[in-house]
C-alpha cells in the first residue's frame, strides 16, 4: 500500500490570502467543461432550451458604460431589467449553464455561489466587497437565497450599488417574491426585497432532478468493509476491481469515477478573463488517487477553525475521503459547517465515503432540517446522492 498517496487534511495550508480567493473566482473544476453545446436539455421541458438560447443572447462584451437594455433578448416592447435570475428545482442543470455563459461571455467577470458571497461579505466587508465586484462587467451568482434579515439588507444595498457597473445573472430554487419565505418578517424588509426582486428578469425552468426529487433521499449503501475498500484505492485497486461481486450497481459506478477521475477536468482554466486577469490561478493540486481517511470529529475541528471560504483547500488536495465515525447532527452550526463543505466537495468533484449507514433523519434531524437553512440542507443530501457513498459494514 503507498501511503505517500494519503492526505492529511491537518498539514494542509488553511492560509489562504482573501485576495487570491477574489482571484479565483470562477467556475469550479466541475464545471470547468460546461459549454451550452453539451447541455442536454430535456425537450419535456421547454423552458430549458428557451433558458439556453436566452443566456446565449447575451451580448459576448459588455462595455456597462451604461445599462443596456435586454429588449434585444427577450423580445417584447417594455423596457426590463438586463439582469436575469434563473429559478428553478435542484439537478436541472442550471449551475451547468451558469457555467457555459461564464466560458461564453468574453470579457471581465467572475463565478461563486451565493454562500460564497455573503463570506466575502462578512470577512472583507461590505464596502471593499462591492468595489472588488465593480471591476468585472459580468457577475454570476449560483443557489442565490435569503435566509435572514442582515443578508437581506447587505445584498439589498451591494446590487444597488454594483449594478450600474456589472450585470448580474443568477441561479435560485424559489421565486425572487419569495426569499426570505416563512424565515423572517418580510413585511418590514419589503423595500429591500423590492429592490432585490425589481432588479431582475426572471426565468423559470422546469424539470425533473437527474439526482433525486425534493423529499426523498436516495443515497448509495455498499456491504463491503470501509476500511477494506481504502485500503483498496491506497493500492489504487477501485471497489469494481477488488470485489467483483459487488451488487449496488449506483454505488460501483460511484466508486469507478472515483477511480477513473480524469485528472484534466479538475484543472482551473487560467486563461480565463476573471477579477483580475493578470493573476494566473493554479489548477489543483490533486491526483487521481489523491485519498484522506480522517475521523469526523479530526474534520469538524478543521472547519471549525477556518473560513467558510478556505473549506476547498480540501476537496482541491483530495479526491476521494474517507470519513470515520460520522454521527448525525446535533448542534446546526456543524451542520451548516458540514453542507458547505459539501457543497466545496461537489464542485471539485470530490467523493466522500462514510463508514456507517445514515438516513436523512438521523444525518439533518426534523429540529436541524426545519429551520432557515432547510434549503441549505436539502441541497447538500441532493449532492450526497450523487457524490457519497455510506457503507454498511
């Protein structure tokens, strides 16, 4: 077995400079493929393909000298906003076209989540975090949310004032109408949420989720031993290999593109145009075969002392981990801790195993699932599907 291919995730180097994170704004290595070429959209749903050739309009170089307008796009005879917000359920592929417009549009921009935002946000400040955005003419934002109301002010006030300098596309689950939902008093943010809401075009997309439908987990399980499986991939033999006899069809196709990671797709496109094109942005740094095996209470405590937006510095050494002594959640700042870092891990492409078998209640229980964040936490089980593999021996 080499264990010069075992990662430990405490030697890393968790200090990571905001500026080099500004730096790195674009999409993640899972979506560094992404053109609308190869989105296969589902002709049961036509508002796919319509989402596709609209963001496909849009114009390849925006001088934002001043606001065009996106009569041109859309068509009709009133004037509308030239932002557009993407709504629409999980696993339809609008993080994939979010991604394609970003390779498409050939001028300054920049690629992050939402979360991502508001950590800039809480870390930097809001005022330097605006004056960064400024710069780029294109912003893409992916899962946009609001779950309370000092991020319903601070993103009321940054889209006032980076607009007139930067068009903003985003992707949400629920309607710009209703952010913030049952979590807090809208009423008394409801110039706020206007604003929010009357600086988009919206465009809603319907489809069935390739991962999972909202409600229902469908996690992959596998009989075989978890710590013979690592041992397997230290000897860079996969699970399909060792055992033949595996009979979880999902979880042995897990396993083999754990196994087959193409390491090409994980490297960052360095050429292109982001916040600061003259800084070139390594690609990661990690193998084919680049494992950590580490207990989760060892990973809570490395979460727990870095920056939300320093959690990629694992899934960018690591391409499969392997977790031990995985309990469910009891306290929801873990659980918030844990689904970003998932949400880190799905967009390196990163697997995850876990040593025990979990169903959803027991991993996010009806007191942690039922709370601001329960979209939060829905996302991370729809990406568990596709990305985790629980073992029950």
């Amino acid at each position: 077995m080499n264990d010069n291919n075992n990662i430990d995730l405490t030697k890393l180097d968790y200090d990571i400079p905001i500026e080099e994170c500004f730096n790195a704004l674009i999409p993640h290595p899972k979506f560094t493929g992404c053109t609308f070429d190869n989105y296969k959209e589902d002709m049961n749903y036509p508002s796919q393909l319509y989402l596709k050739n609209k963001l496909k309009e849009i114009p390849v170089n925006n001088s934002k000298k001043k606001p065009f307008s996106l009569k041109t796009i859309f068509g009709g005879k009133k004037d509308i906003t030239e932002n557009i917000y993407i709504d629409g359920t999980y696993g339809i592929g609008k993080t994939h076209l979010l991604s394609a417009l970003f390779h498409f549009f050939d001028d300054s921009k920049a690629f992050l989540s939402f979360l991502e935002l508001t950590y800039f946000i809480n870390y930097y400040g809001l005022e330097k975090t605006i004056e960064e955005f400024k710069k780029v003419k294109l912003l893409l934002l992916d899962e946009f949310d609001l779950d309370d109301p000092a991020t319903t002010r601070m993103m009321a006030r940054f889209i006032s004032e980076v607009n007139p300098y930067t068009t903003i596309v985003t992707t949400s689950n629920r309607l710009p109408k209703e952010l913030g939902g049952t979590n807090f008093d809208t009423g008394a943010f409801a110039r706020e949420l206007g604003i929010i809401a009357d600086s988009f075009t919206t465009i809603v997309v319907d489809g069935e989720s390739f991962r999972i439908k909202l409600g229902k987990w469908q996690a992959s399980y596998s009989d075989n031993n978890f710590h013979d499986v690592y041992k397997n991939f230290m000897a860079g033999i996969g699970l399909d290999k060792a055992d033949a006899s595996m009979n979880n069809v999902n979880a042995s196709n897990k396993i083999d593109a754990s196994m087959n990671h193409v390491n090409a797709s994980n490297k960052v496109d360095v050429s292109a145009n982001n916040i600061n094109a003259s800084n070139k942005v390594d690609a990661s740094s990690k193998t084919n075969n680049s494992i950590s095996k580490i207990k989760y209470e060892e990973l809570n405590k490395i979460l727990q002392a870095n920056h939300p937006f320093k959690f990629f510095v694992i899934p960018n050494n690591v391409s499969v981990l392997f977790i031990e002594e995985f309990e469910g959640f009891t306290k929801l700042t873990d659980a918030l801790r844990f689904s970003v870092f998932v949400d880190h891990c799905y967009y390196y492409d990163t697997k995850l195993f876990f040593d025990k078998e979990m169903d959803r209640s027991t991993l996010f229980p009806k007191e942690i699932l039922e709370t601001t964040f329960e979209r939060q936490f829905l996302r991370c089980l729809s990406r568990l599907d596709e990305m985790a593999i629980f073992f029950k021996g």
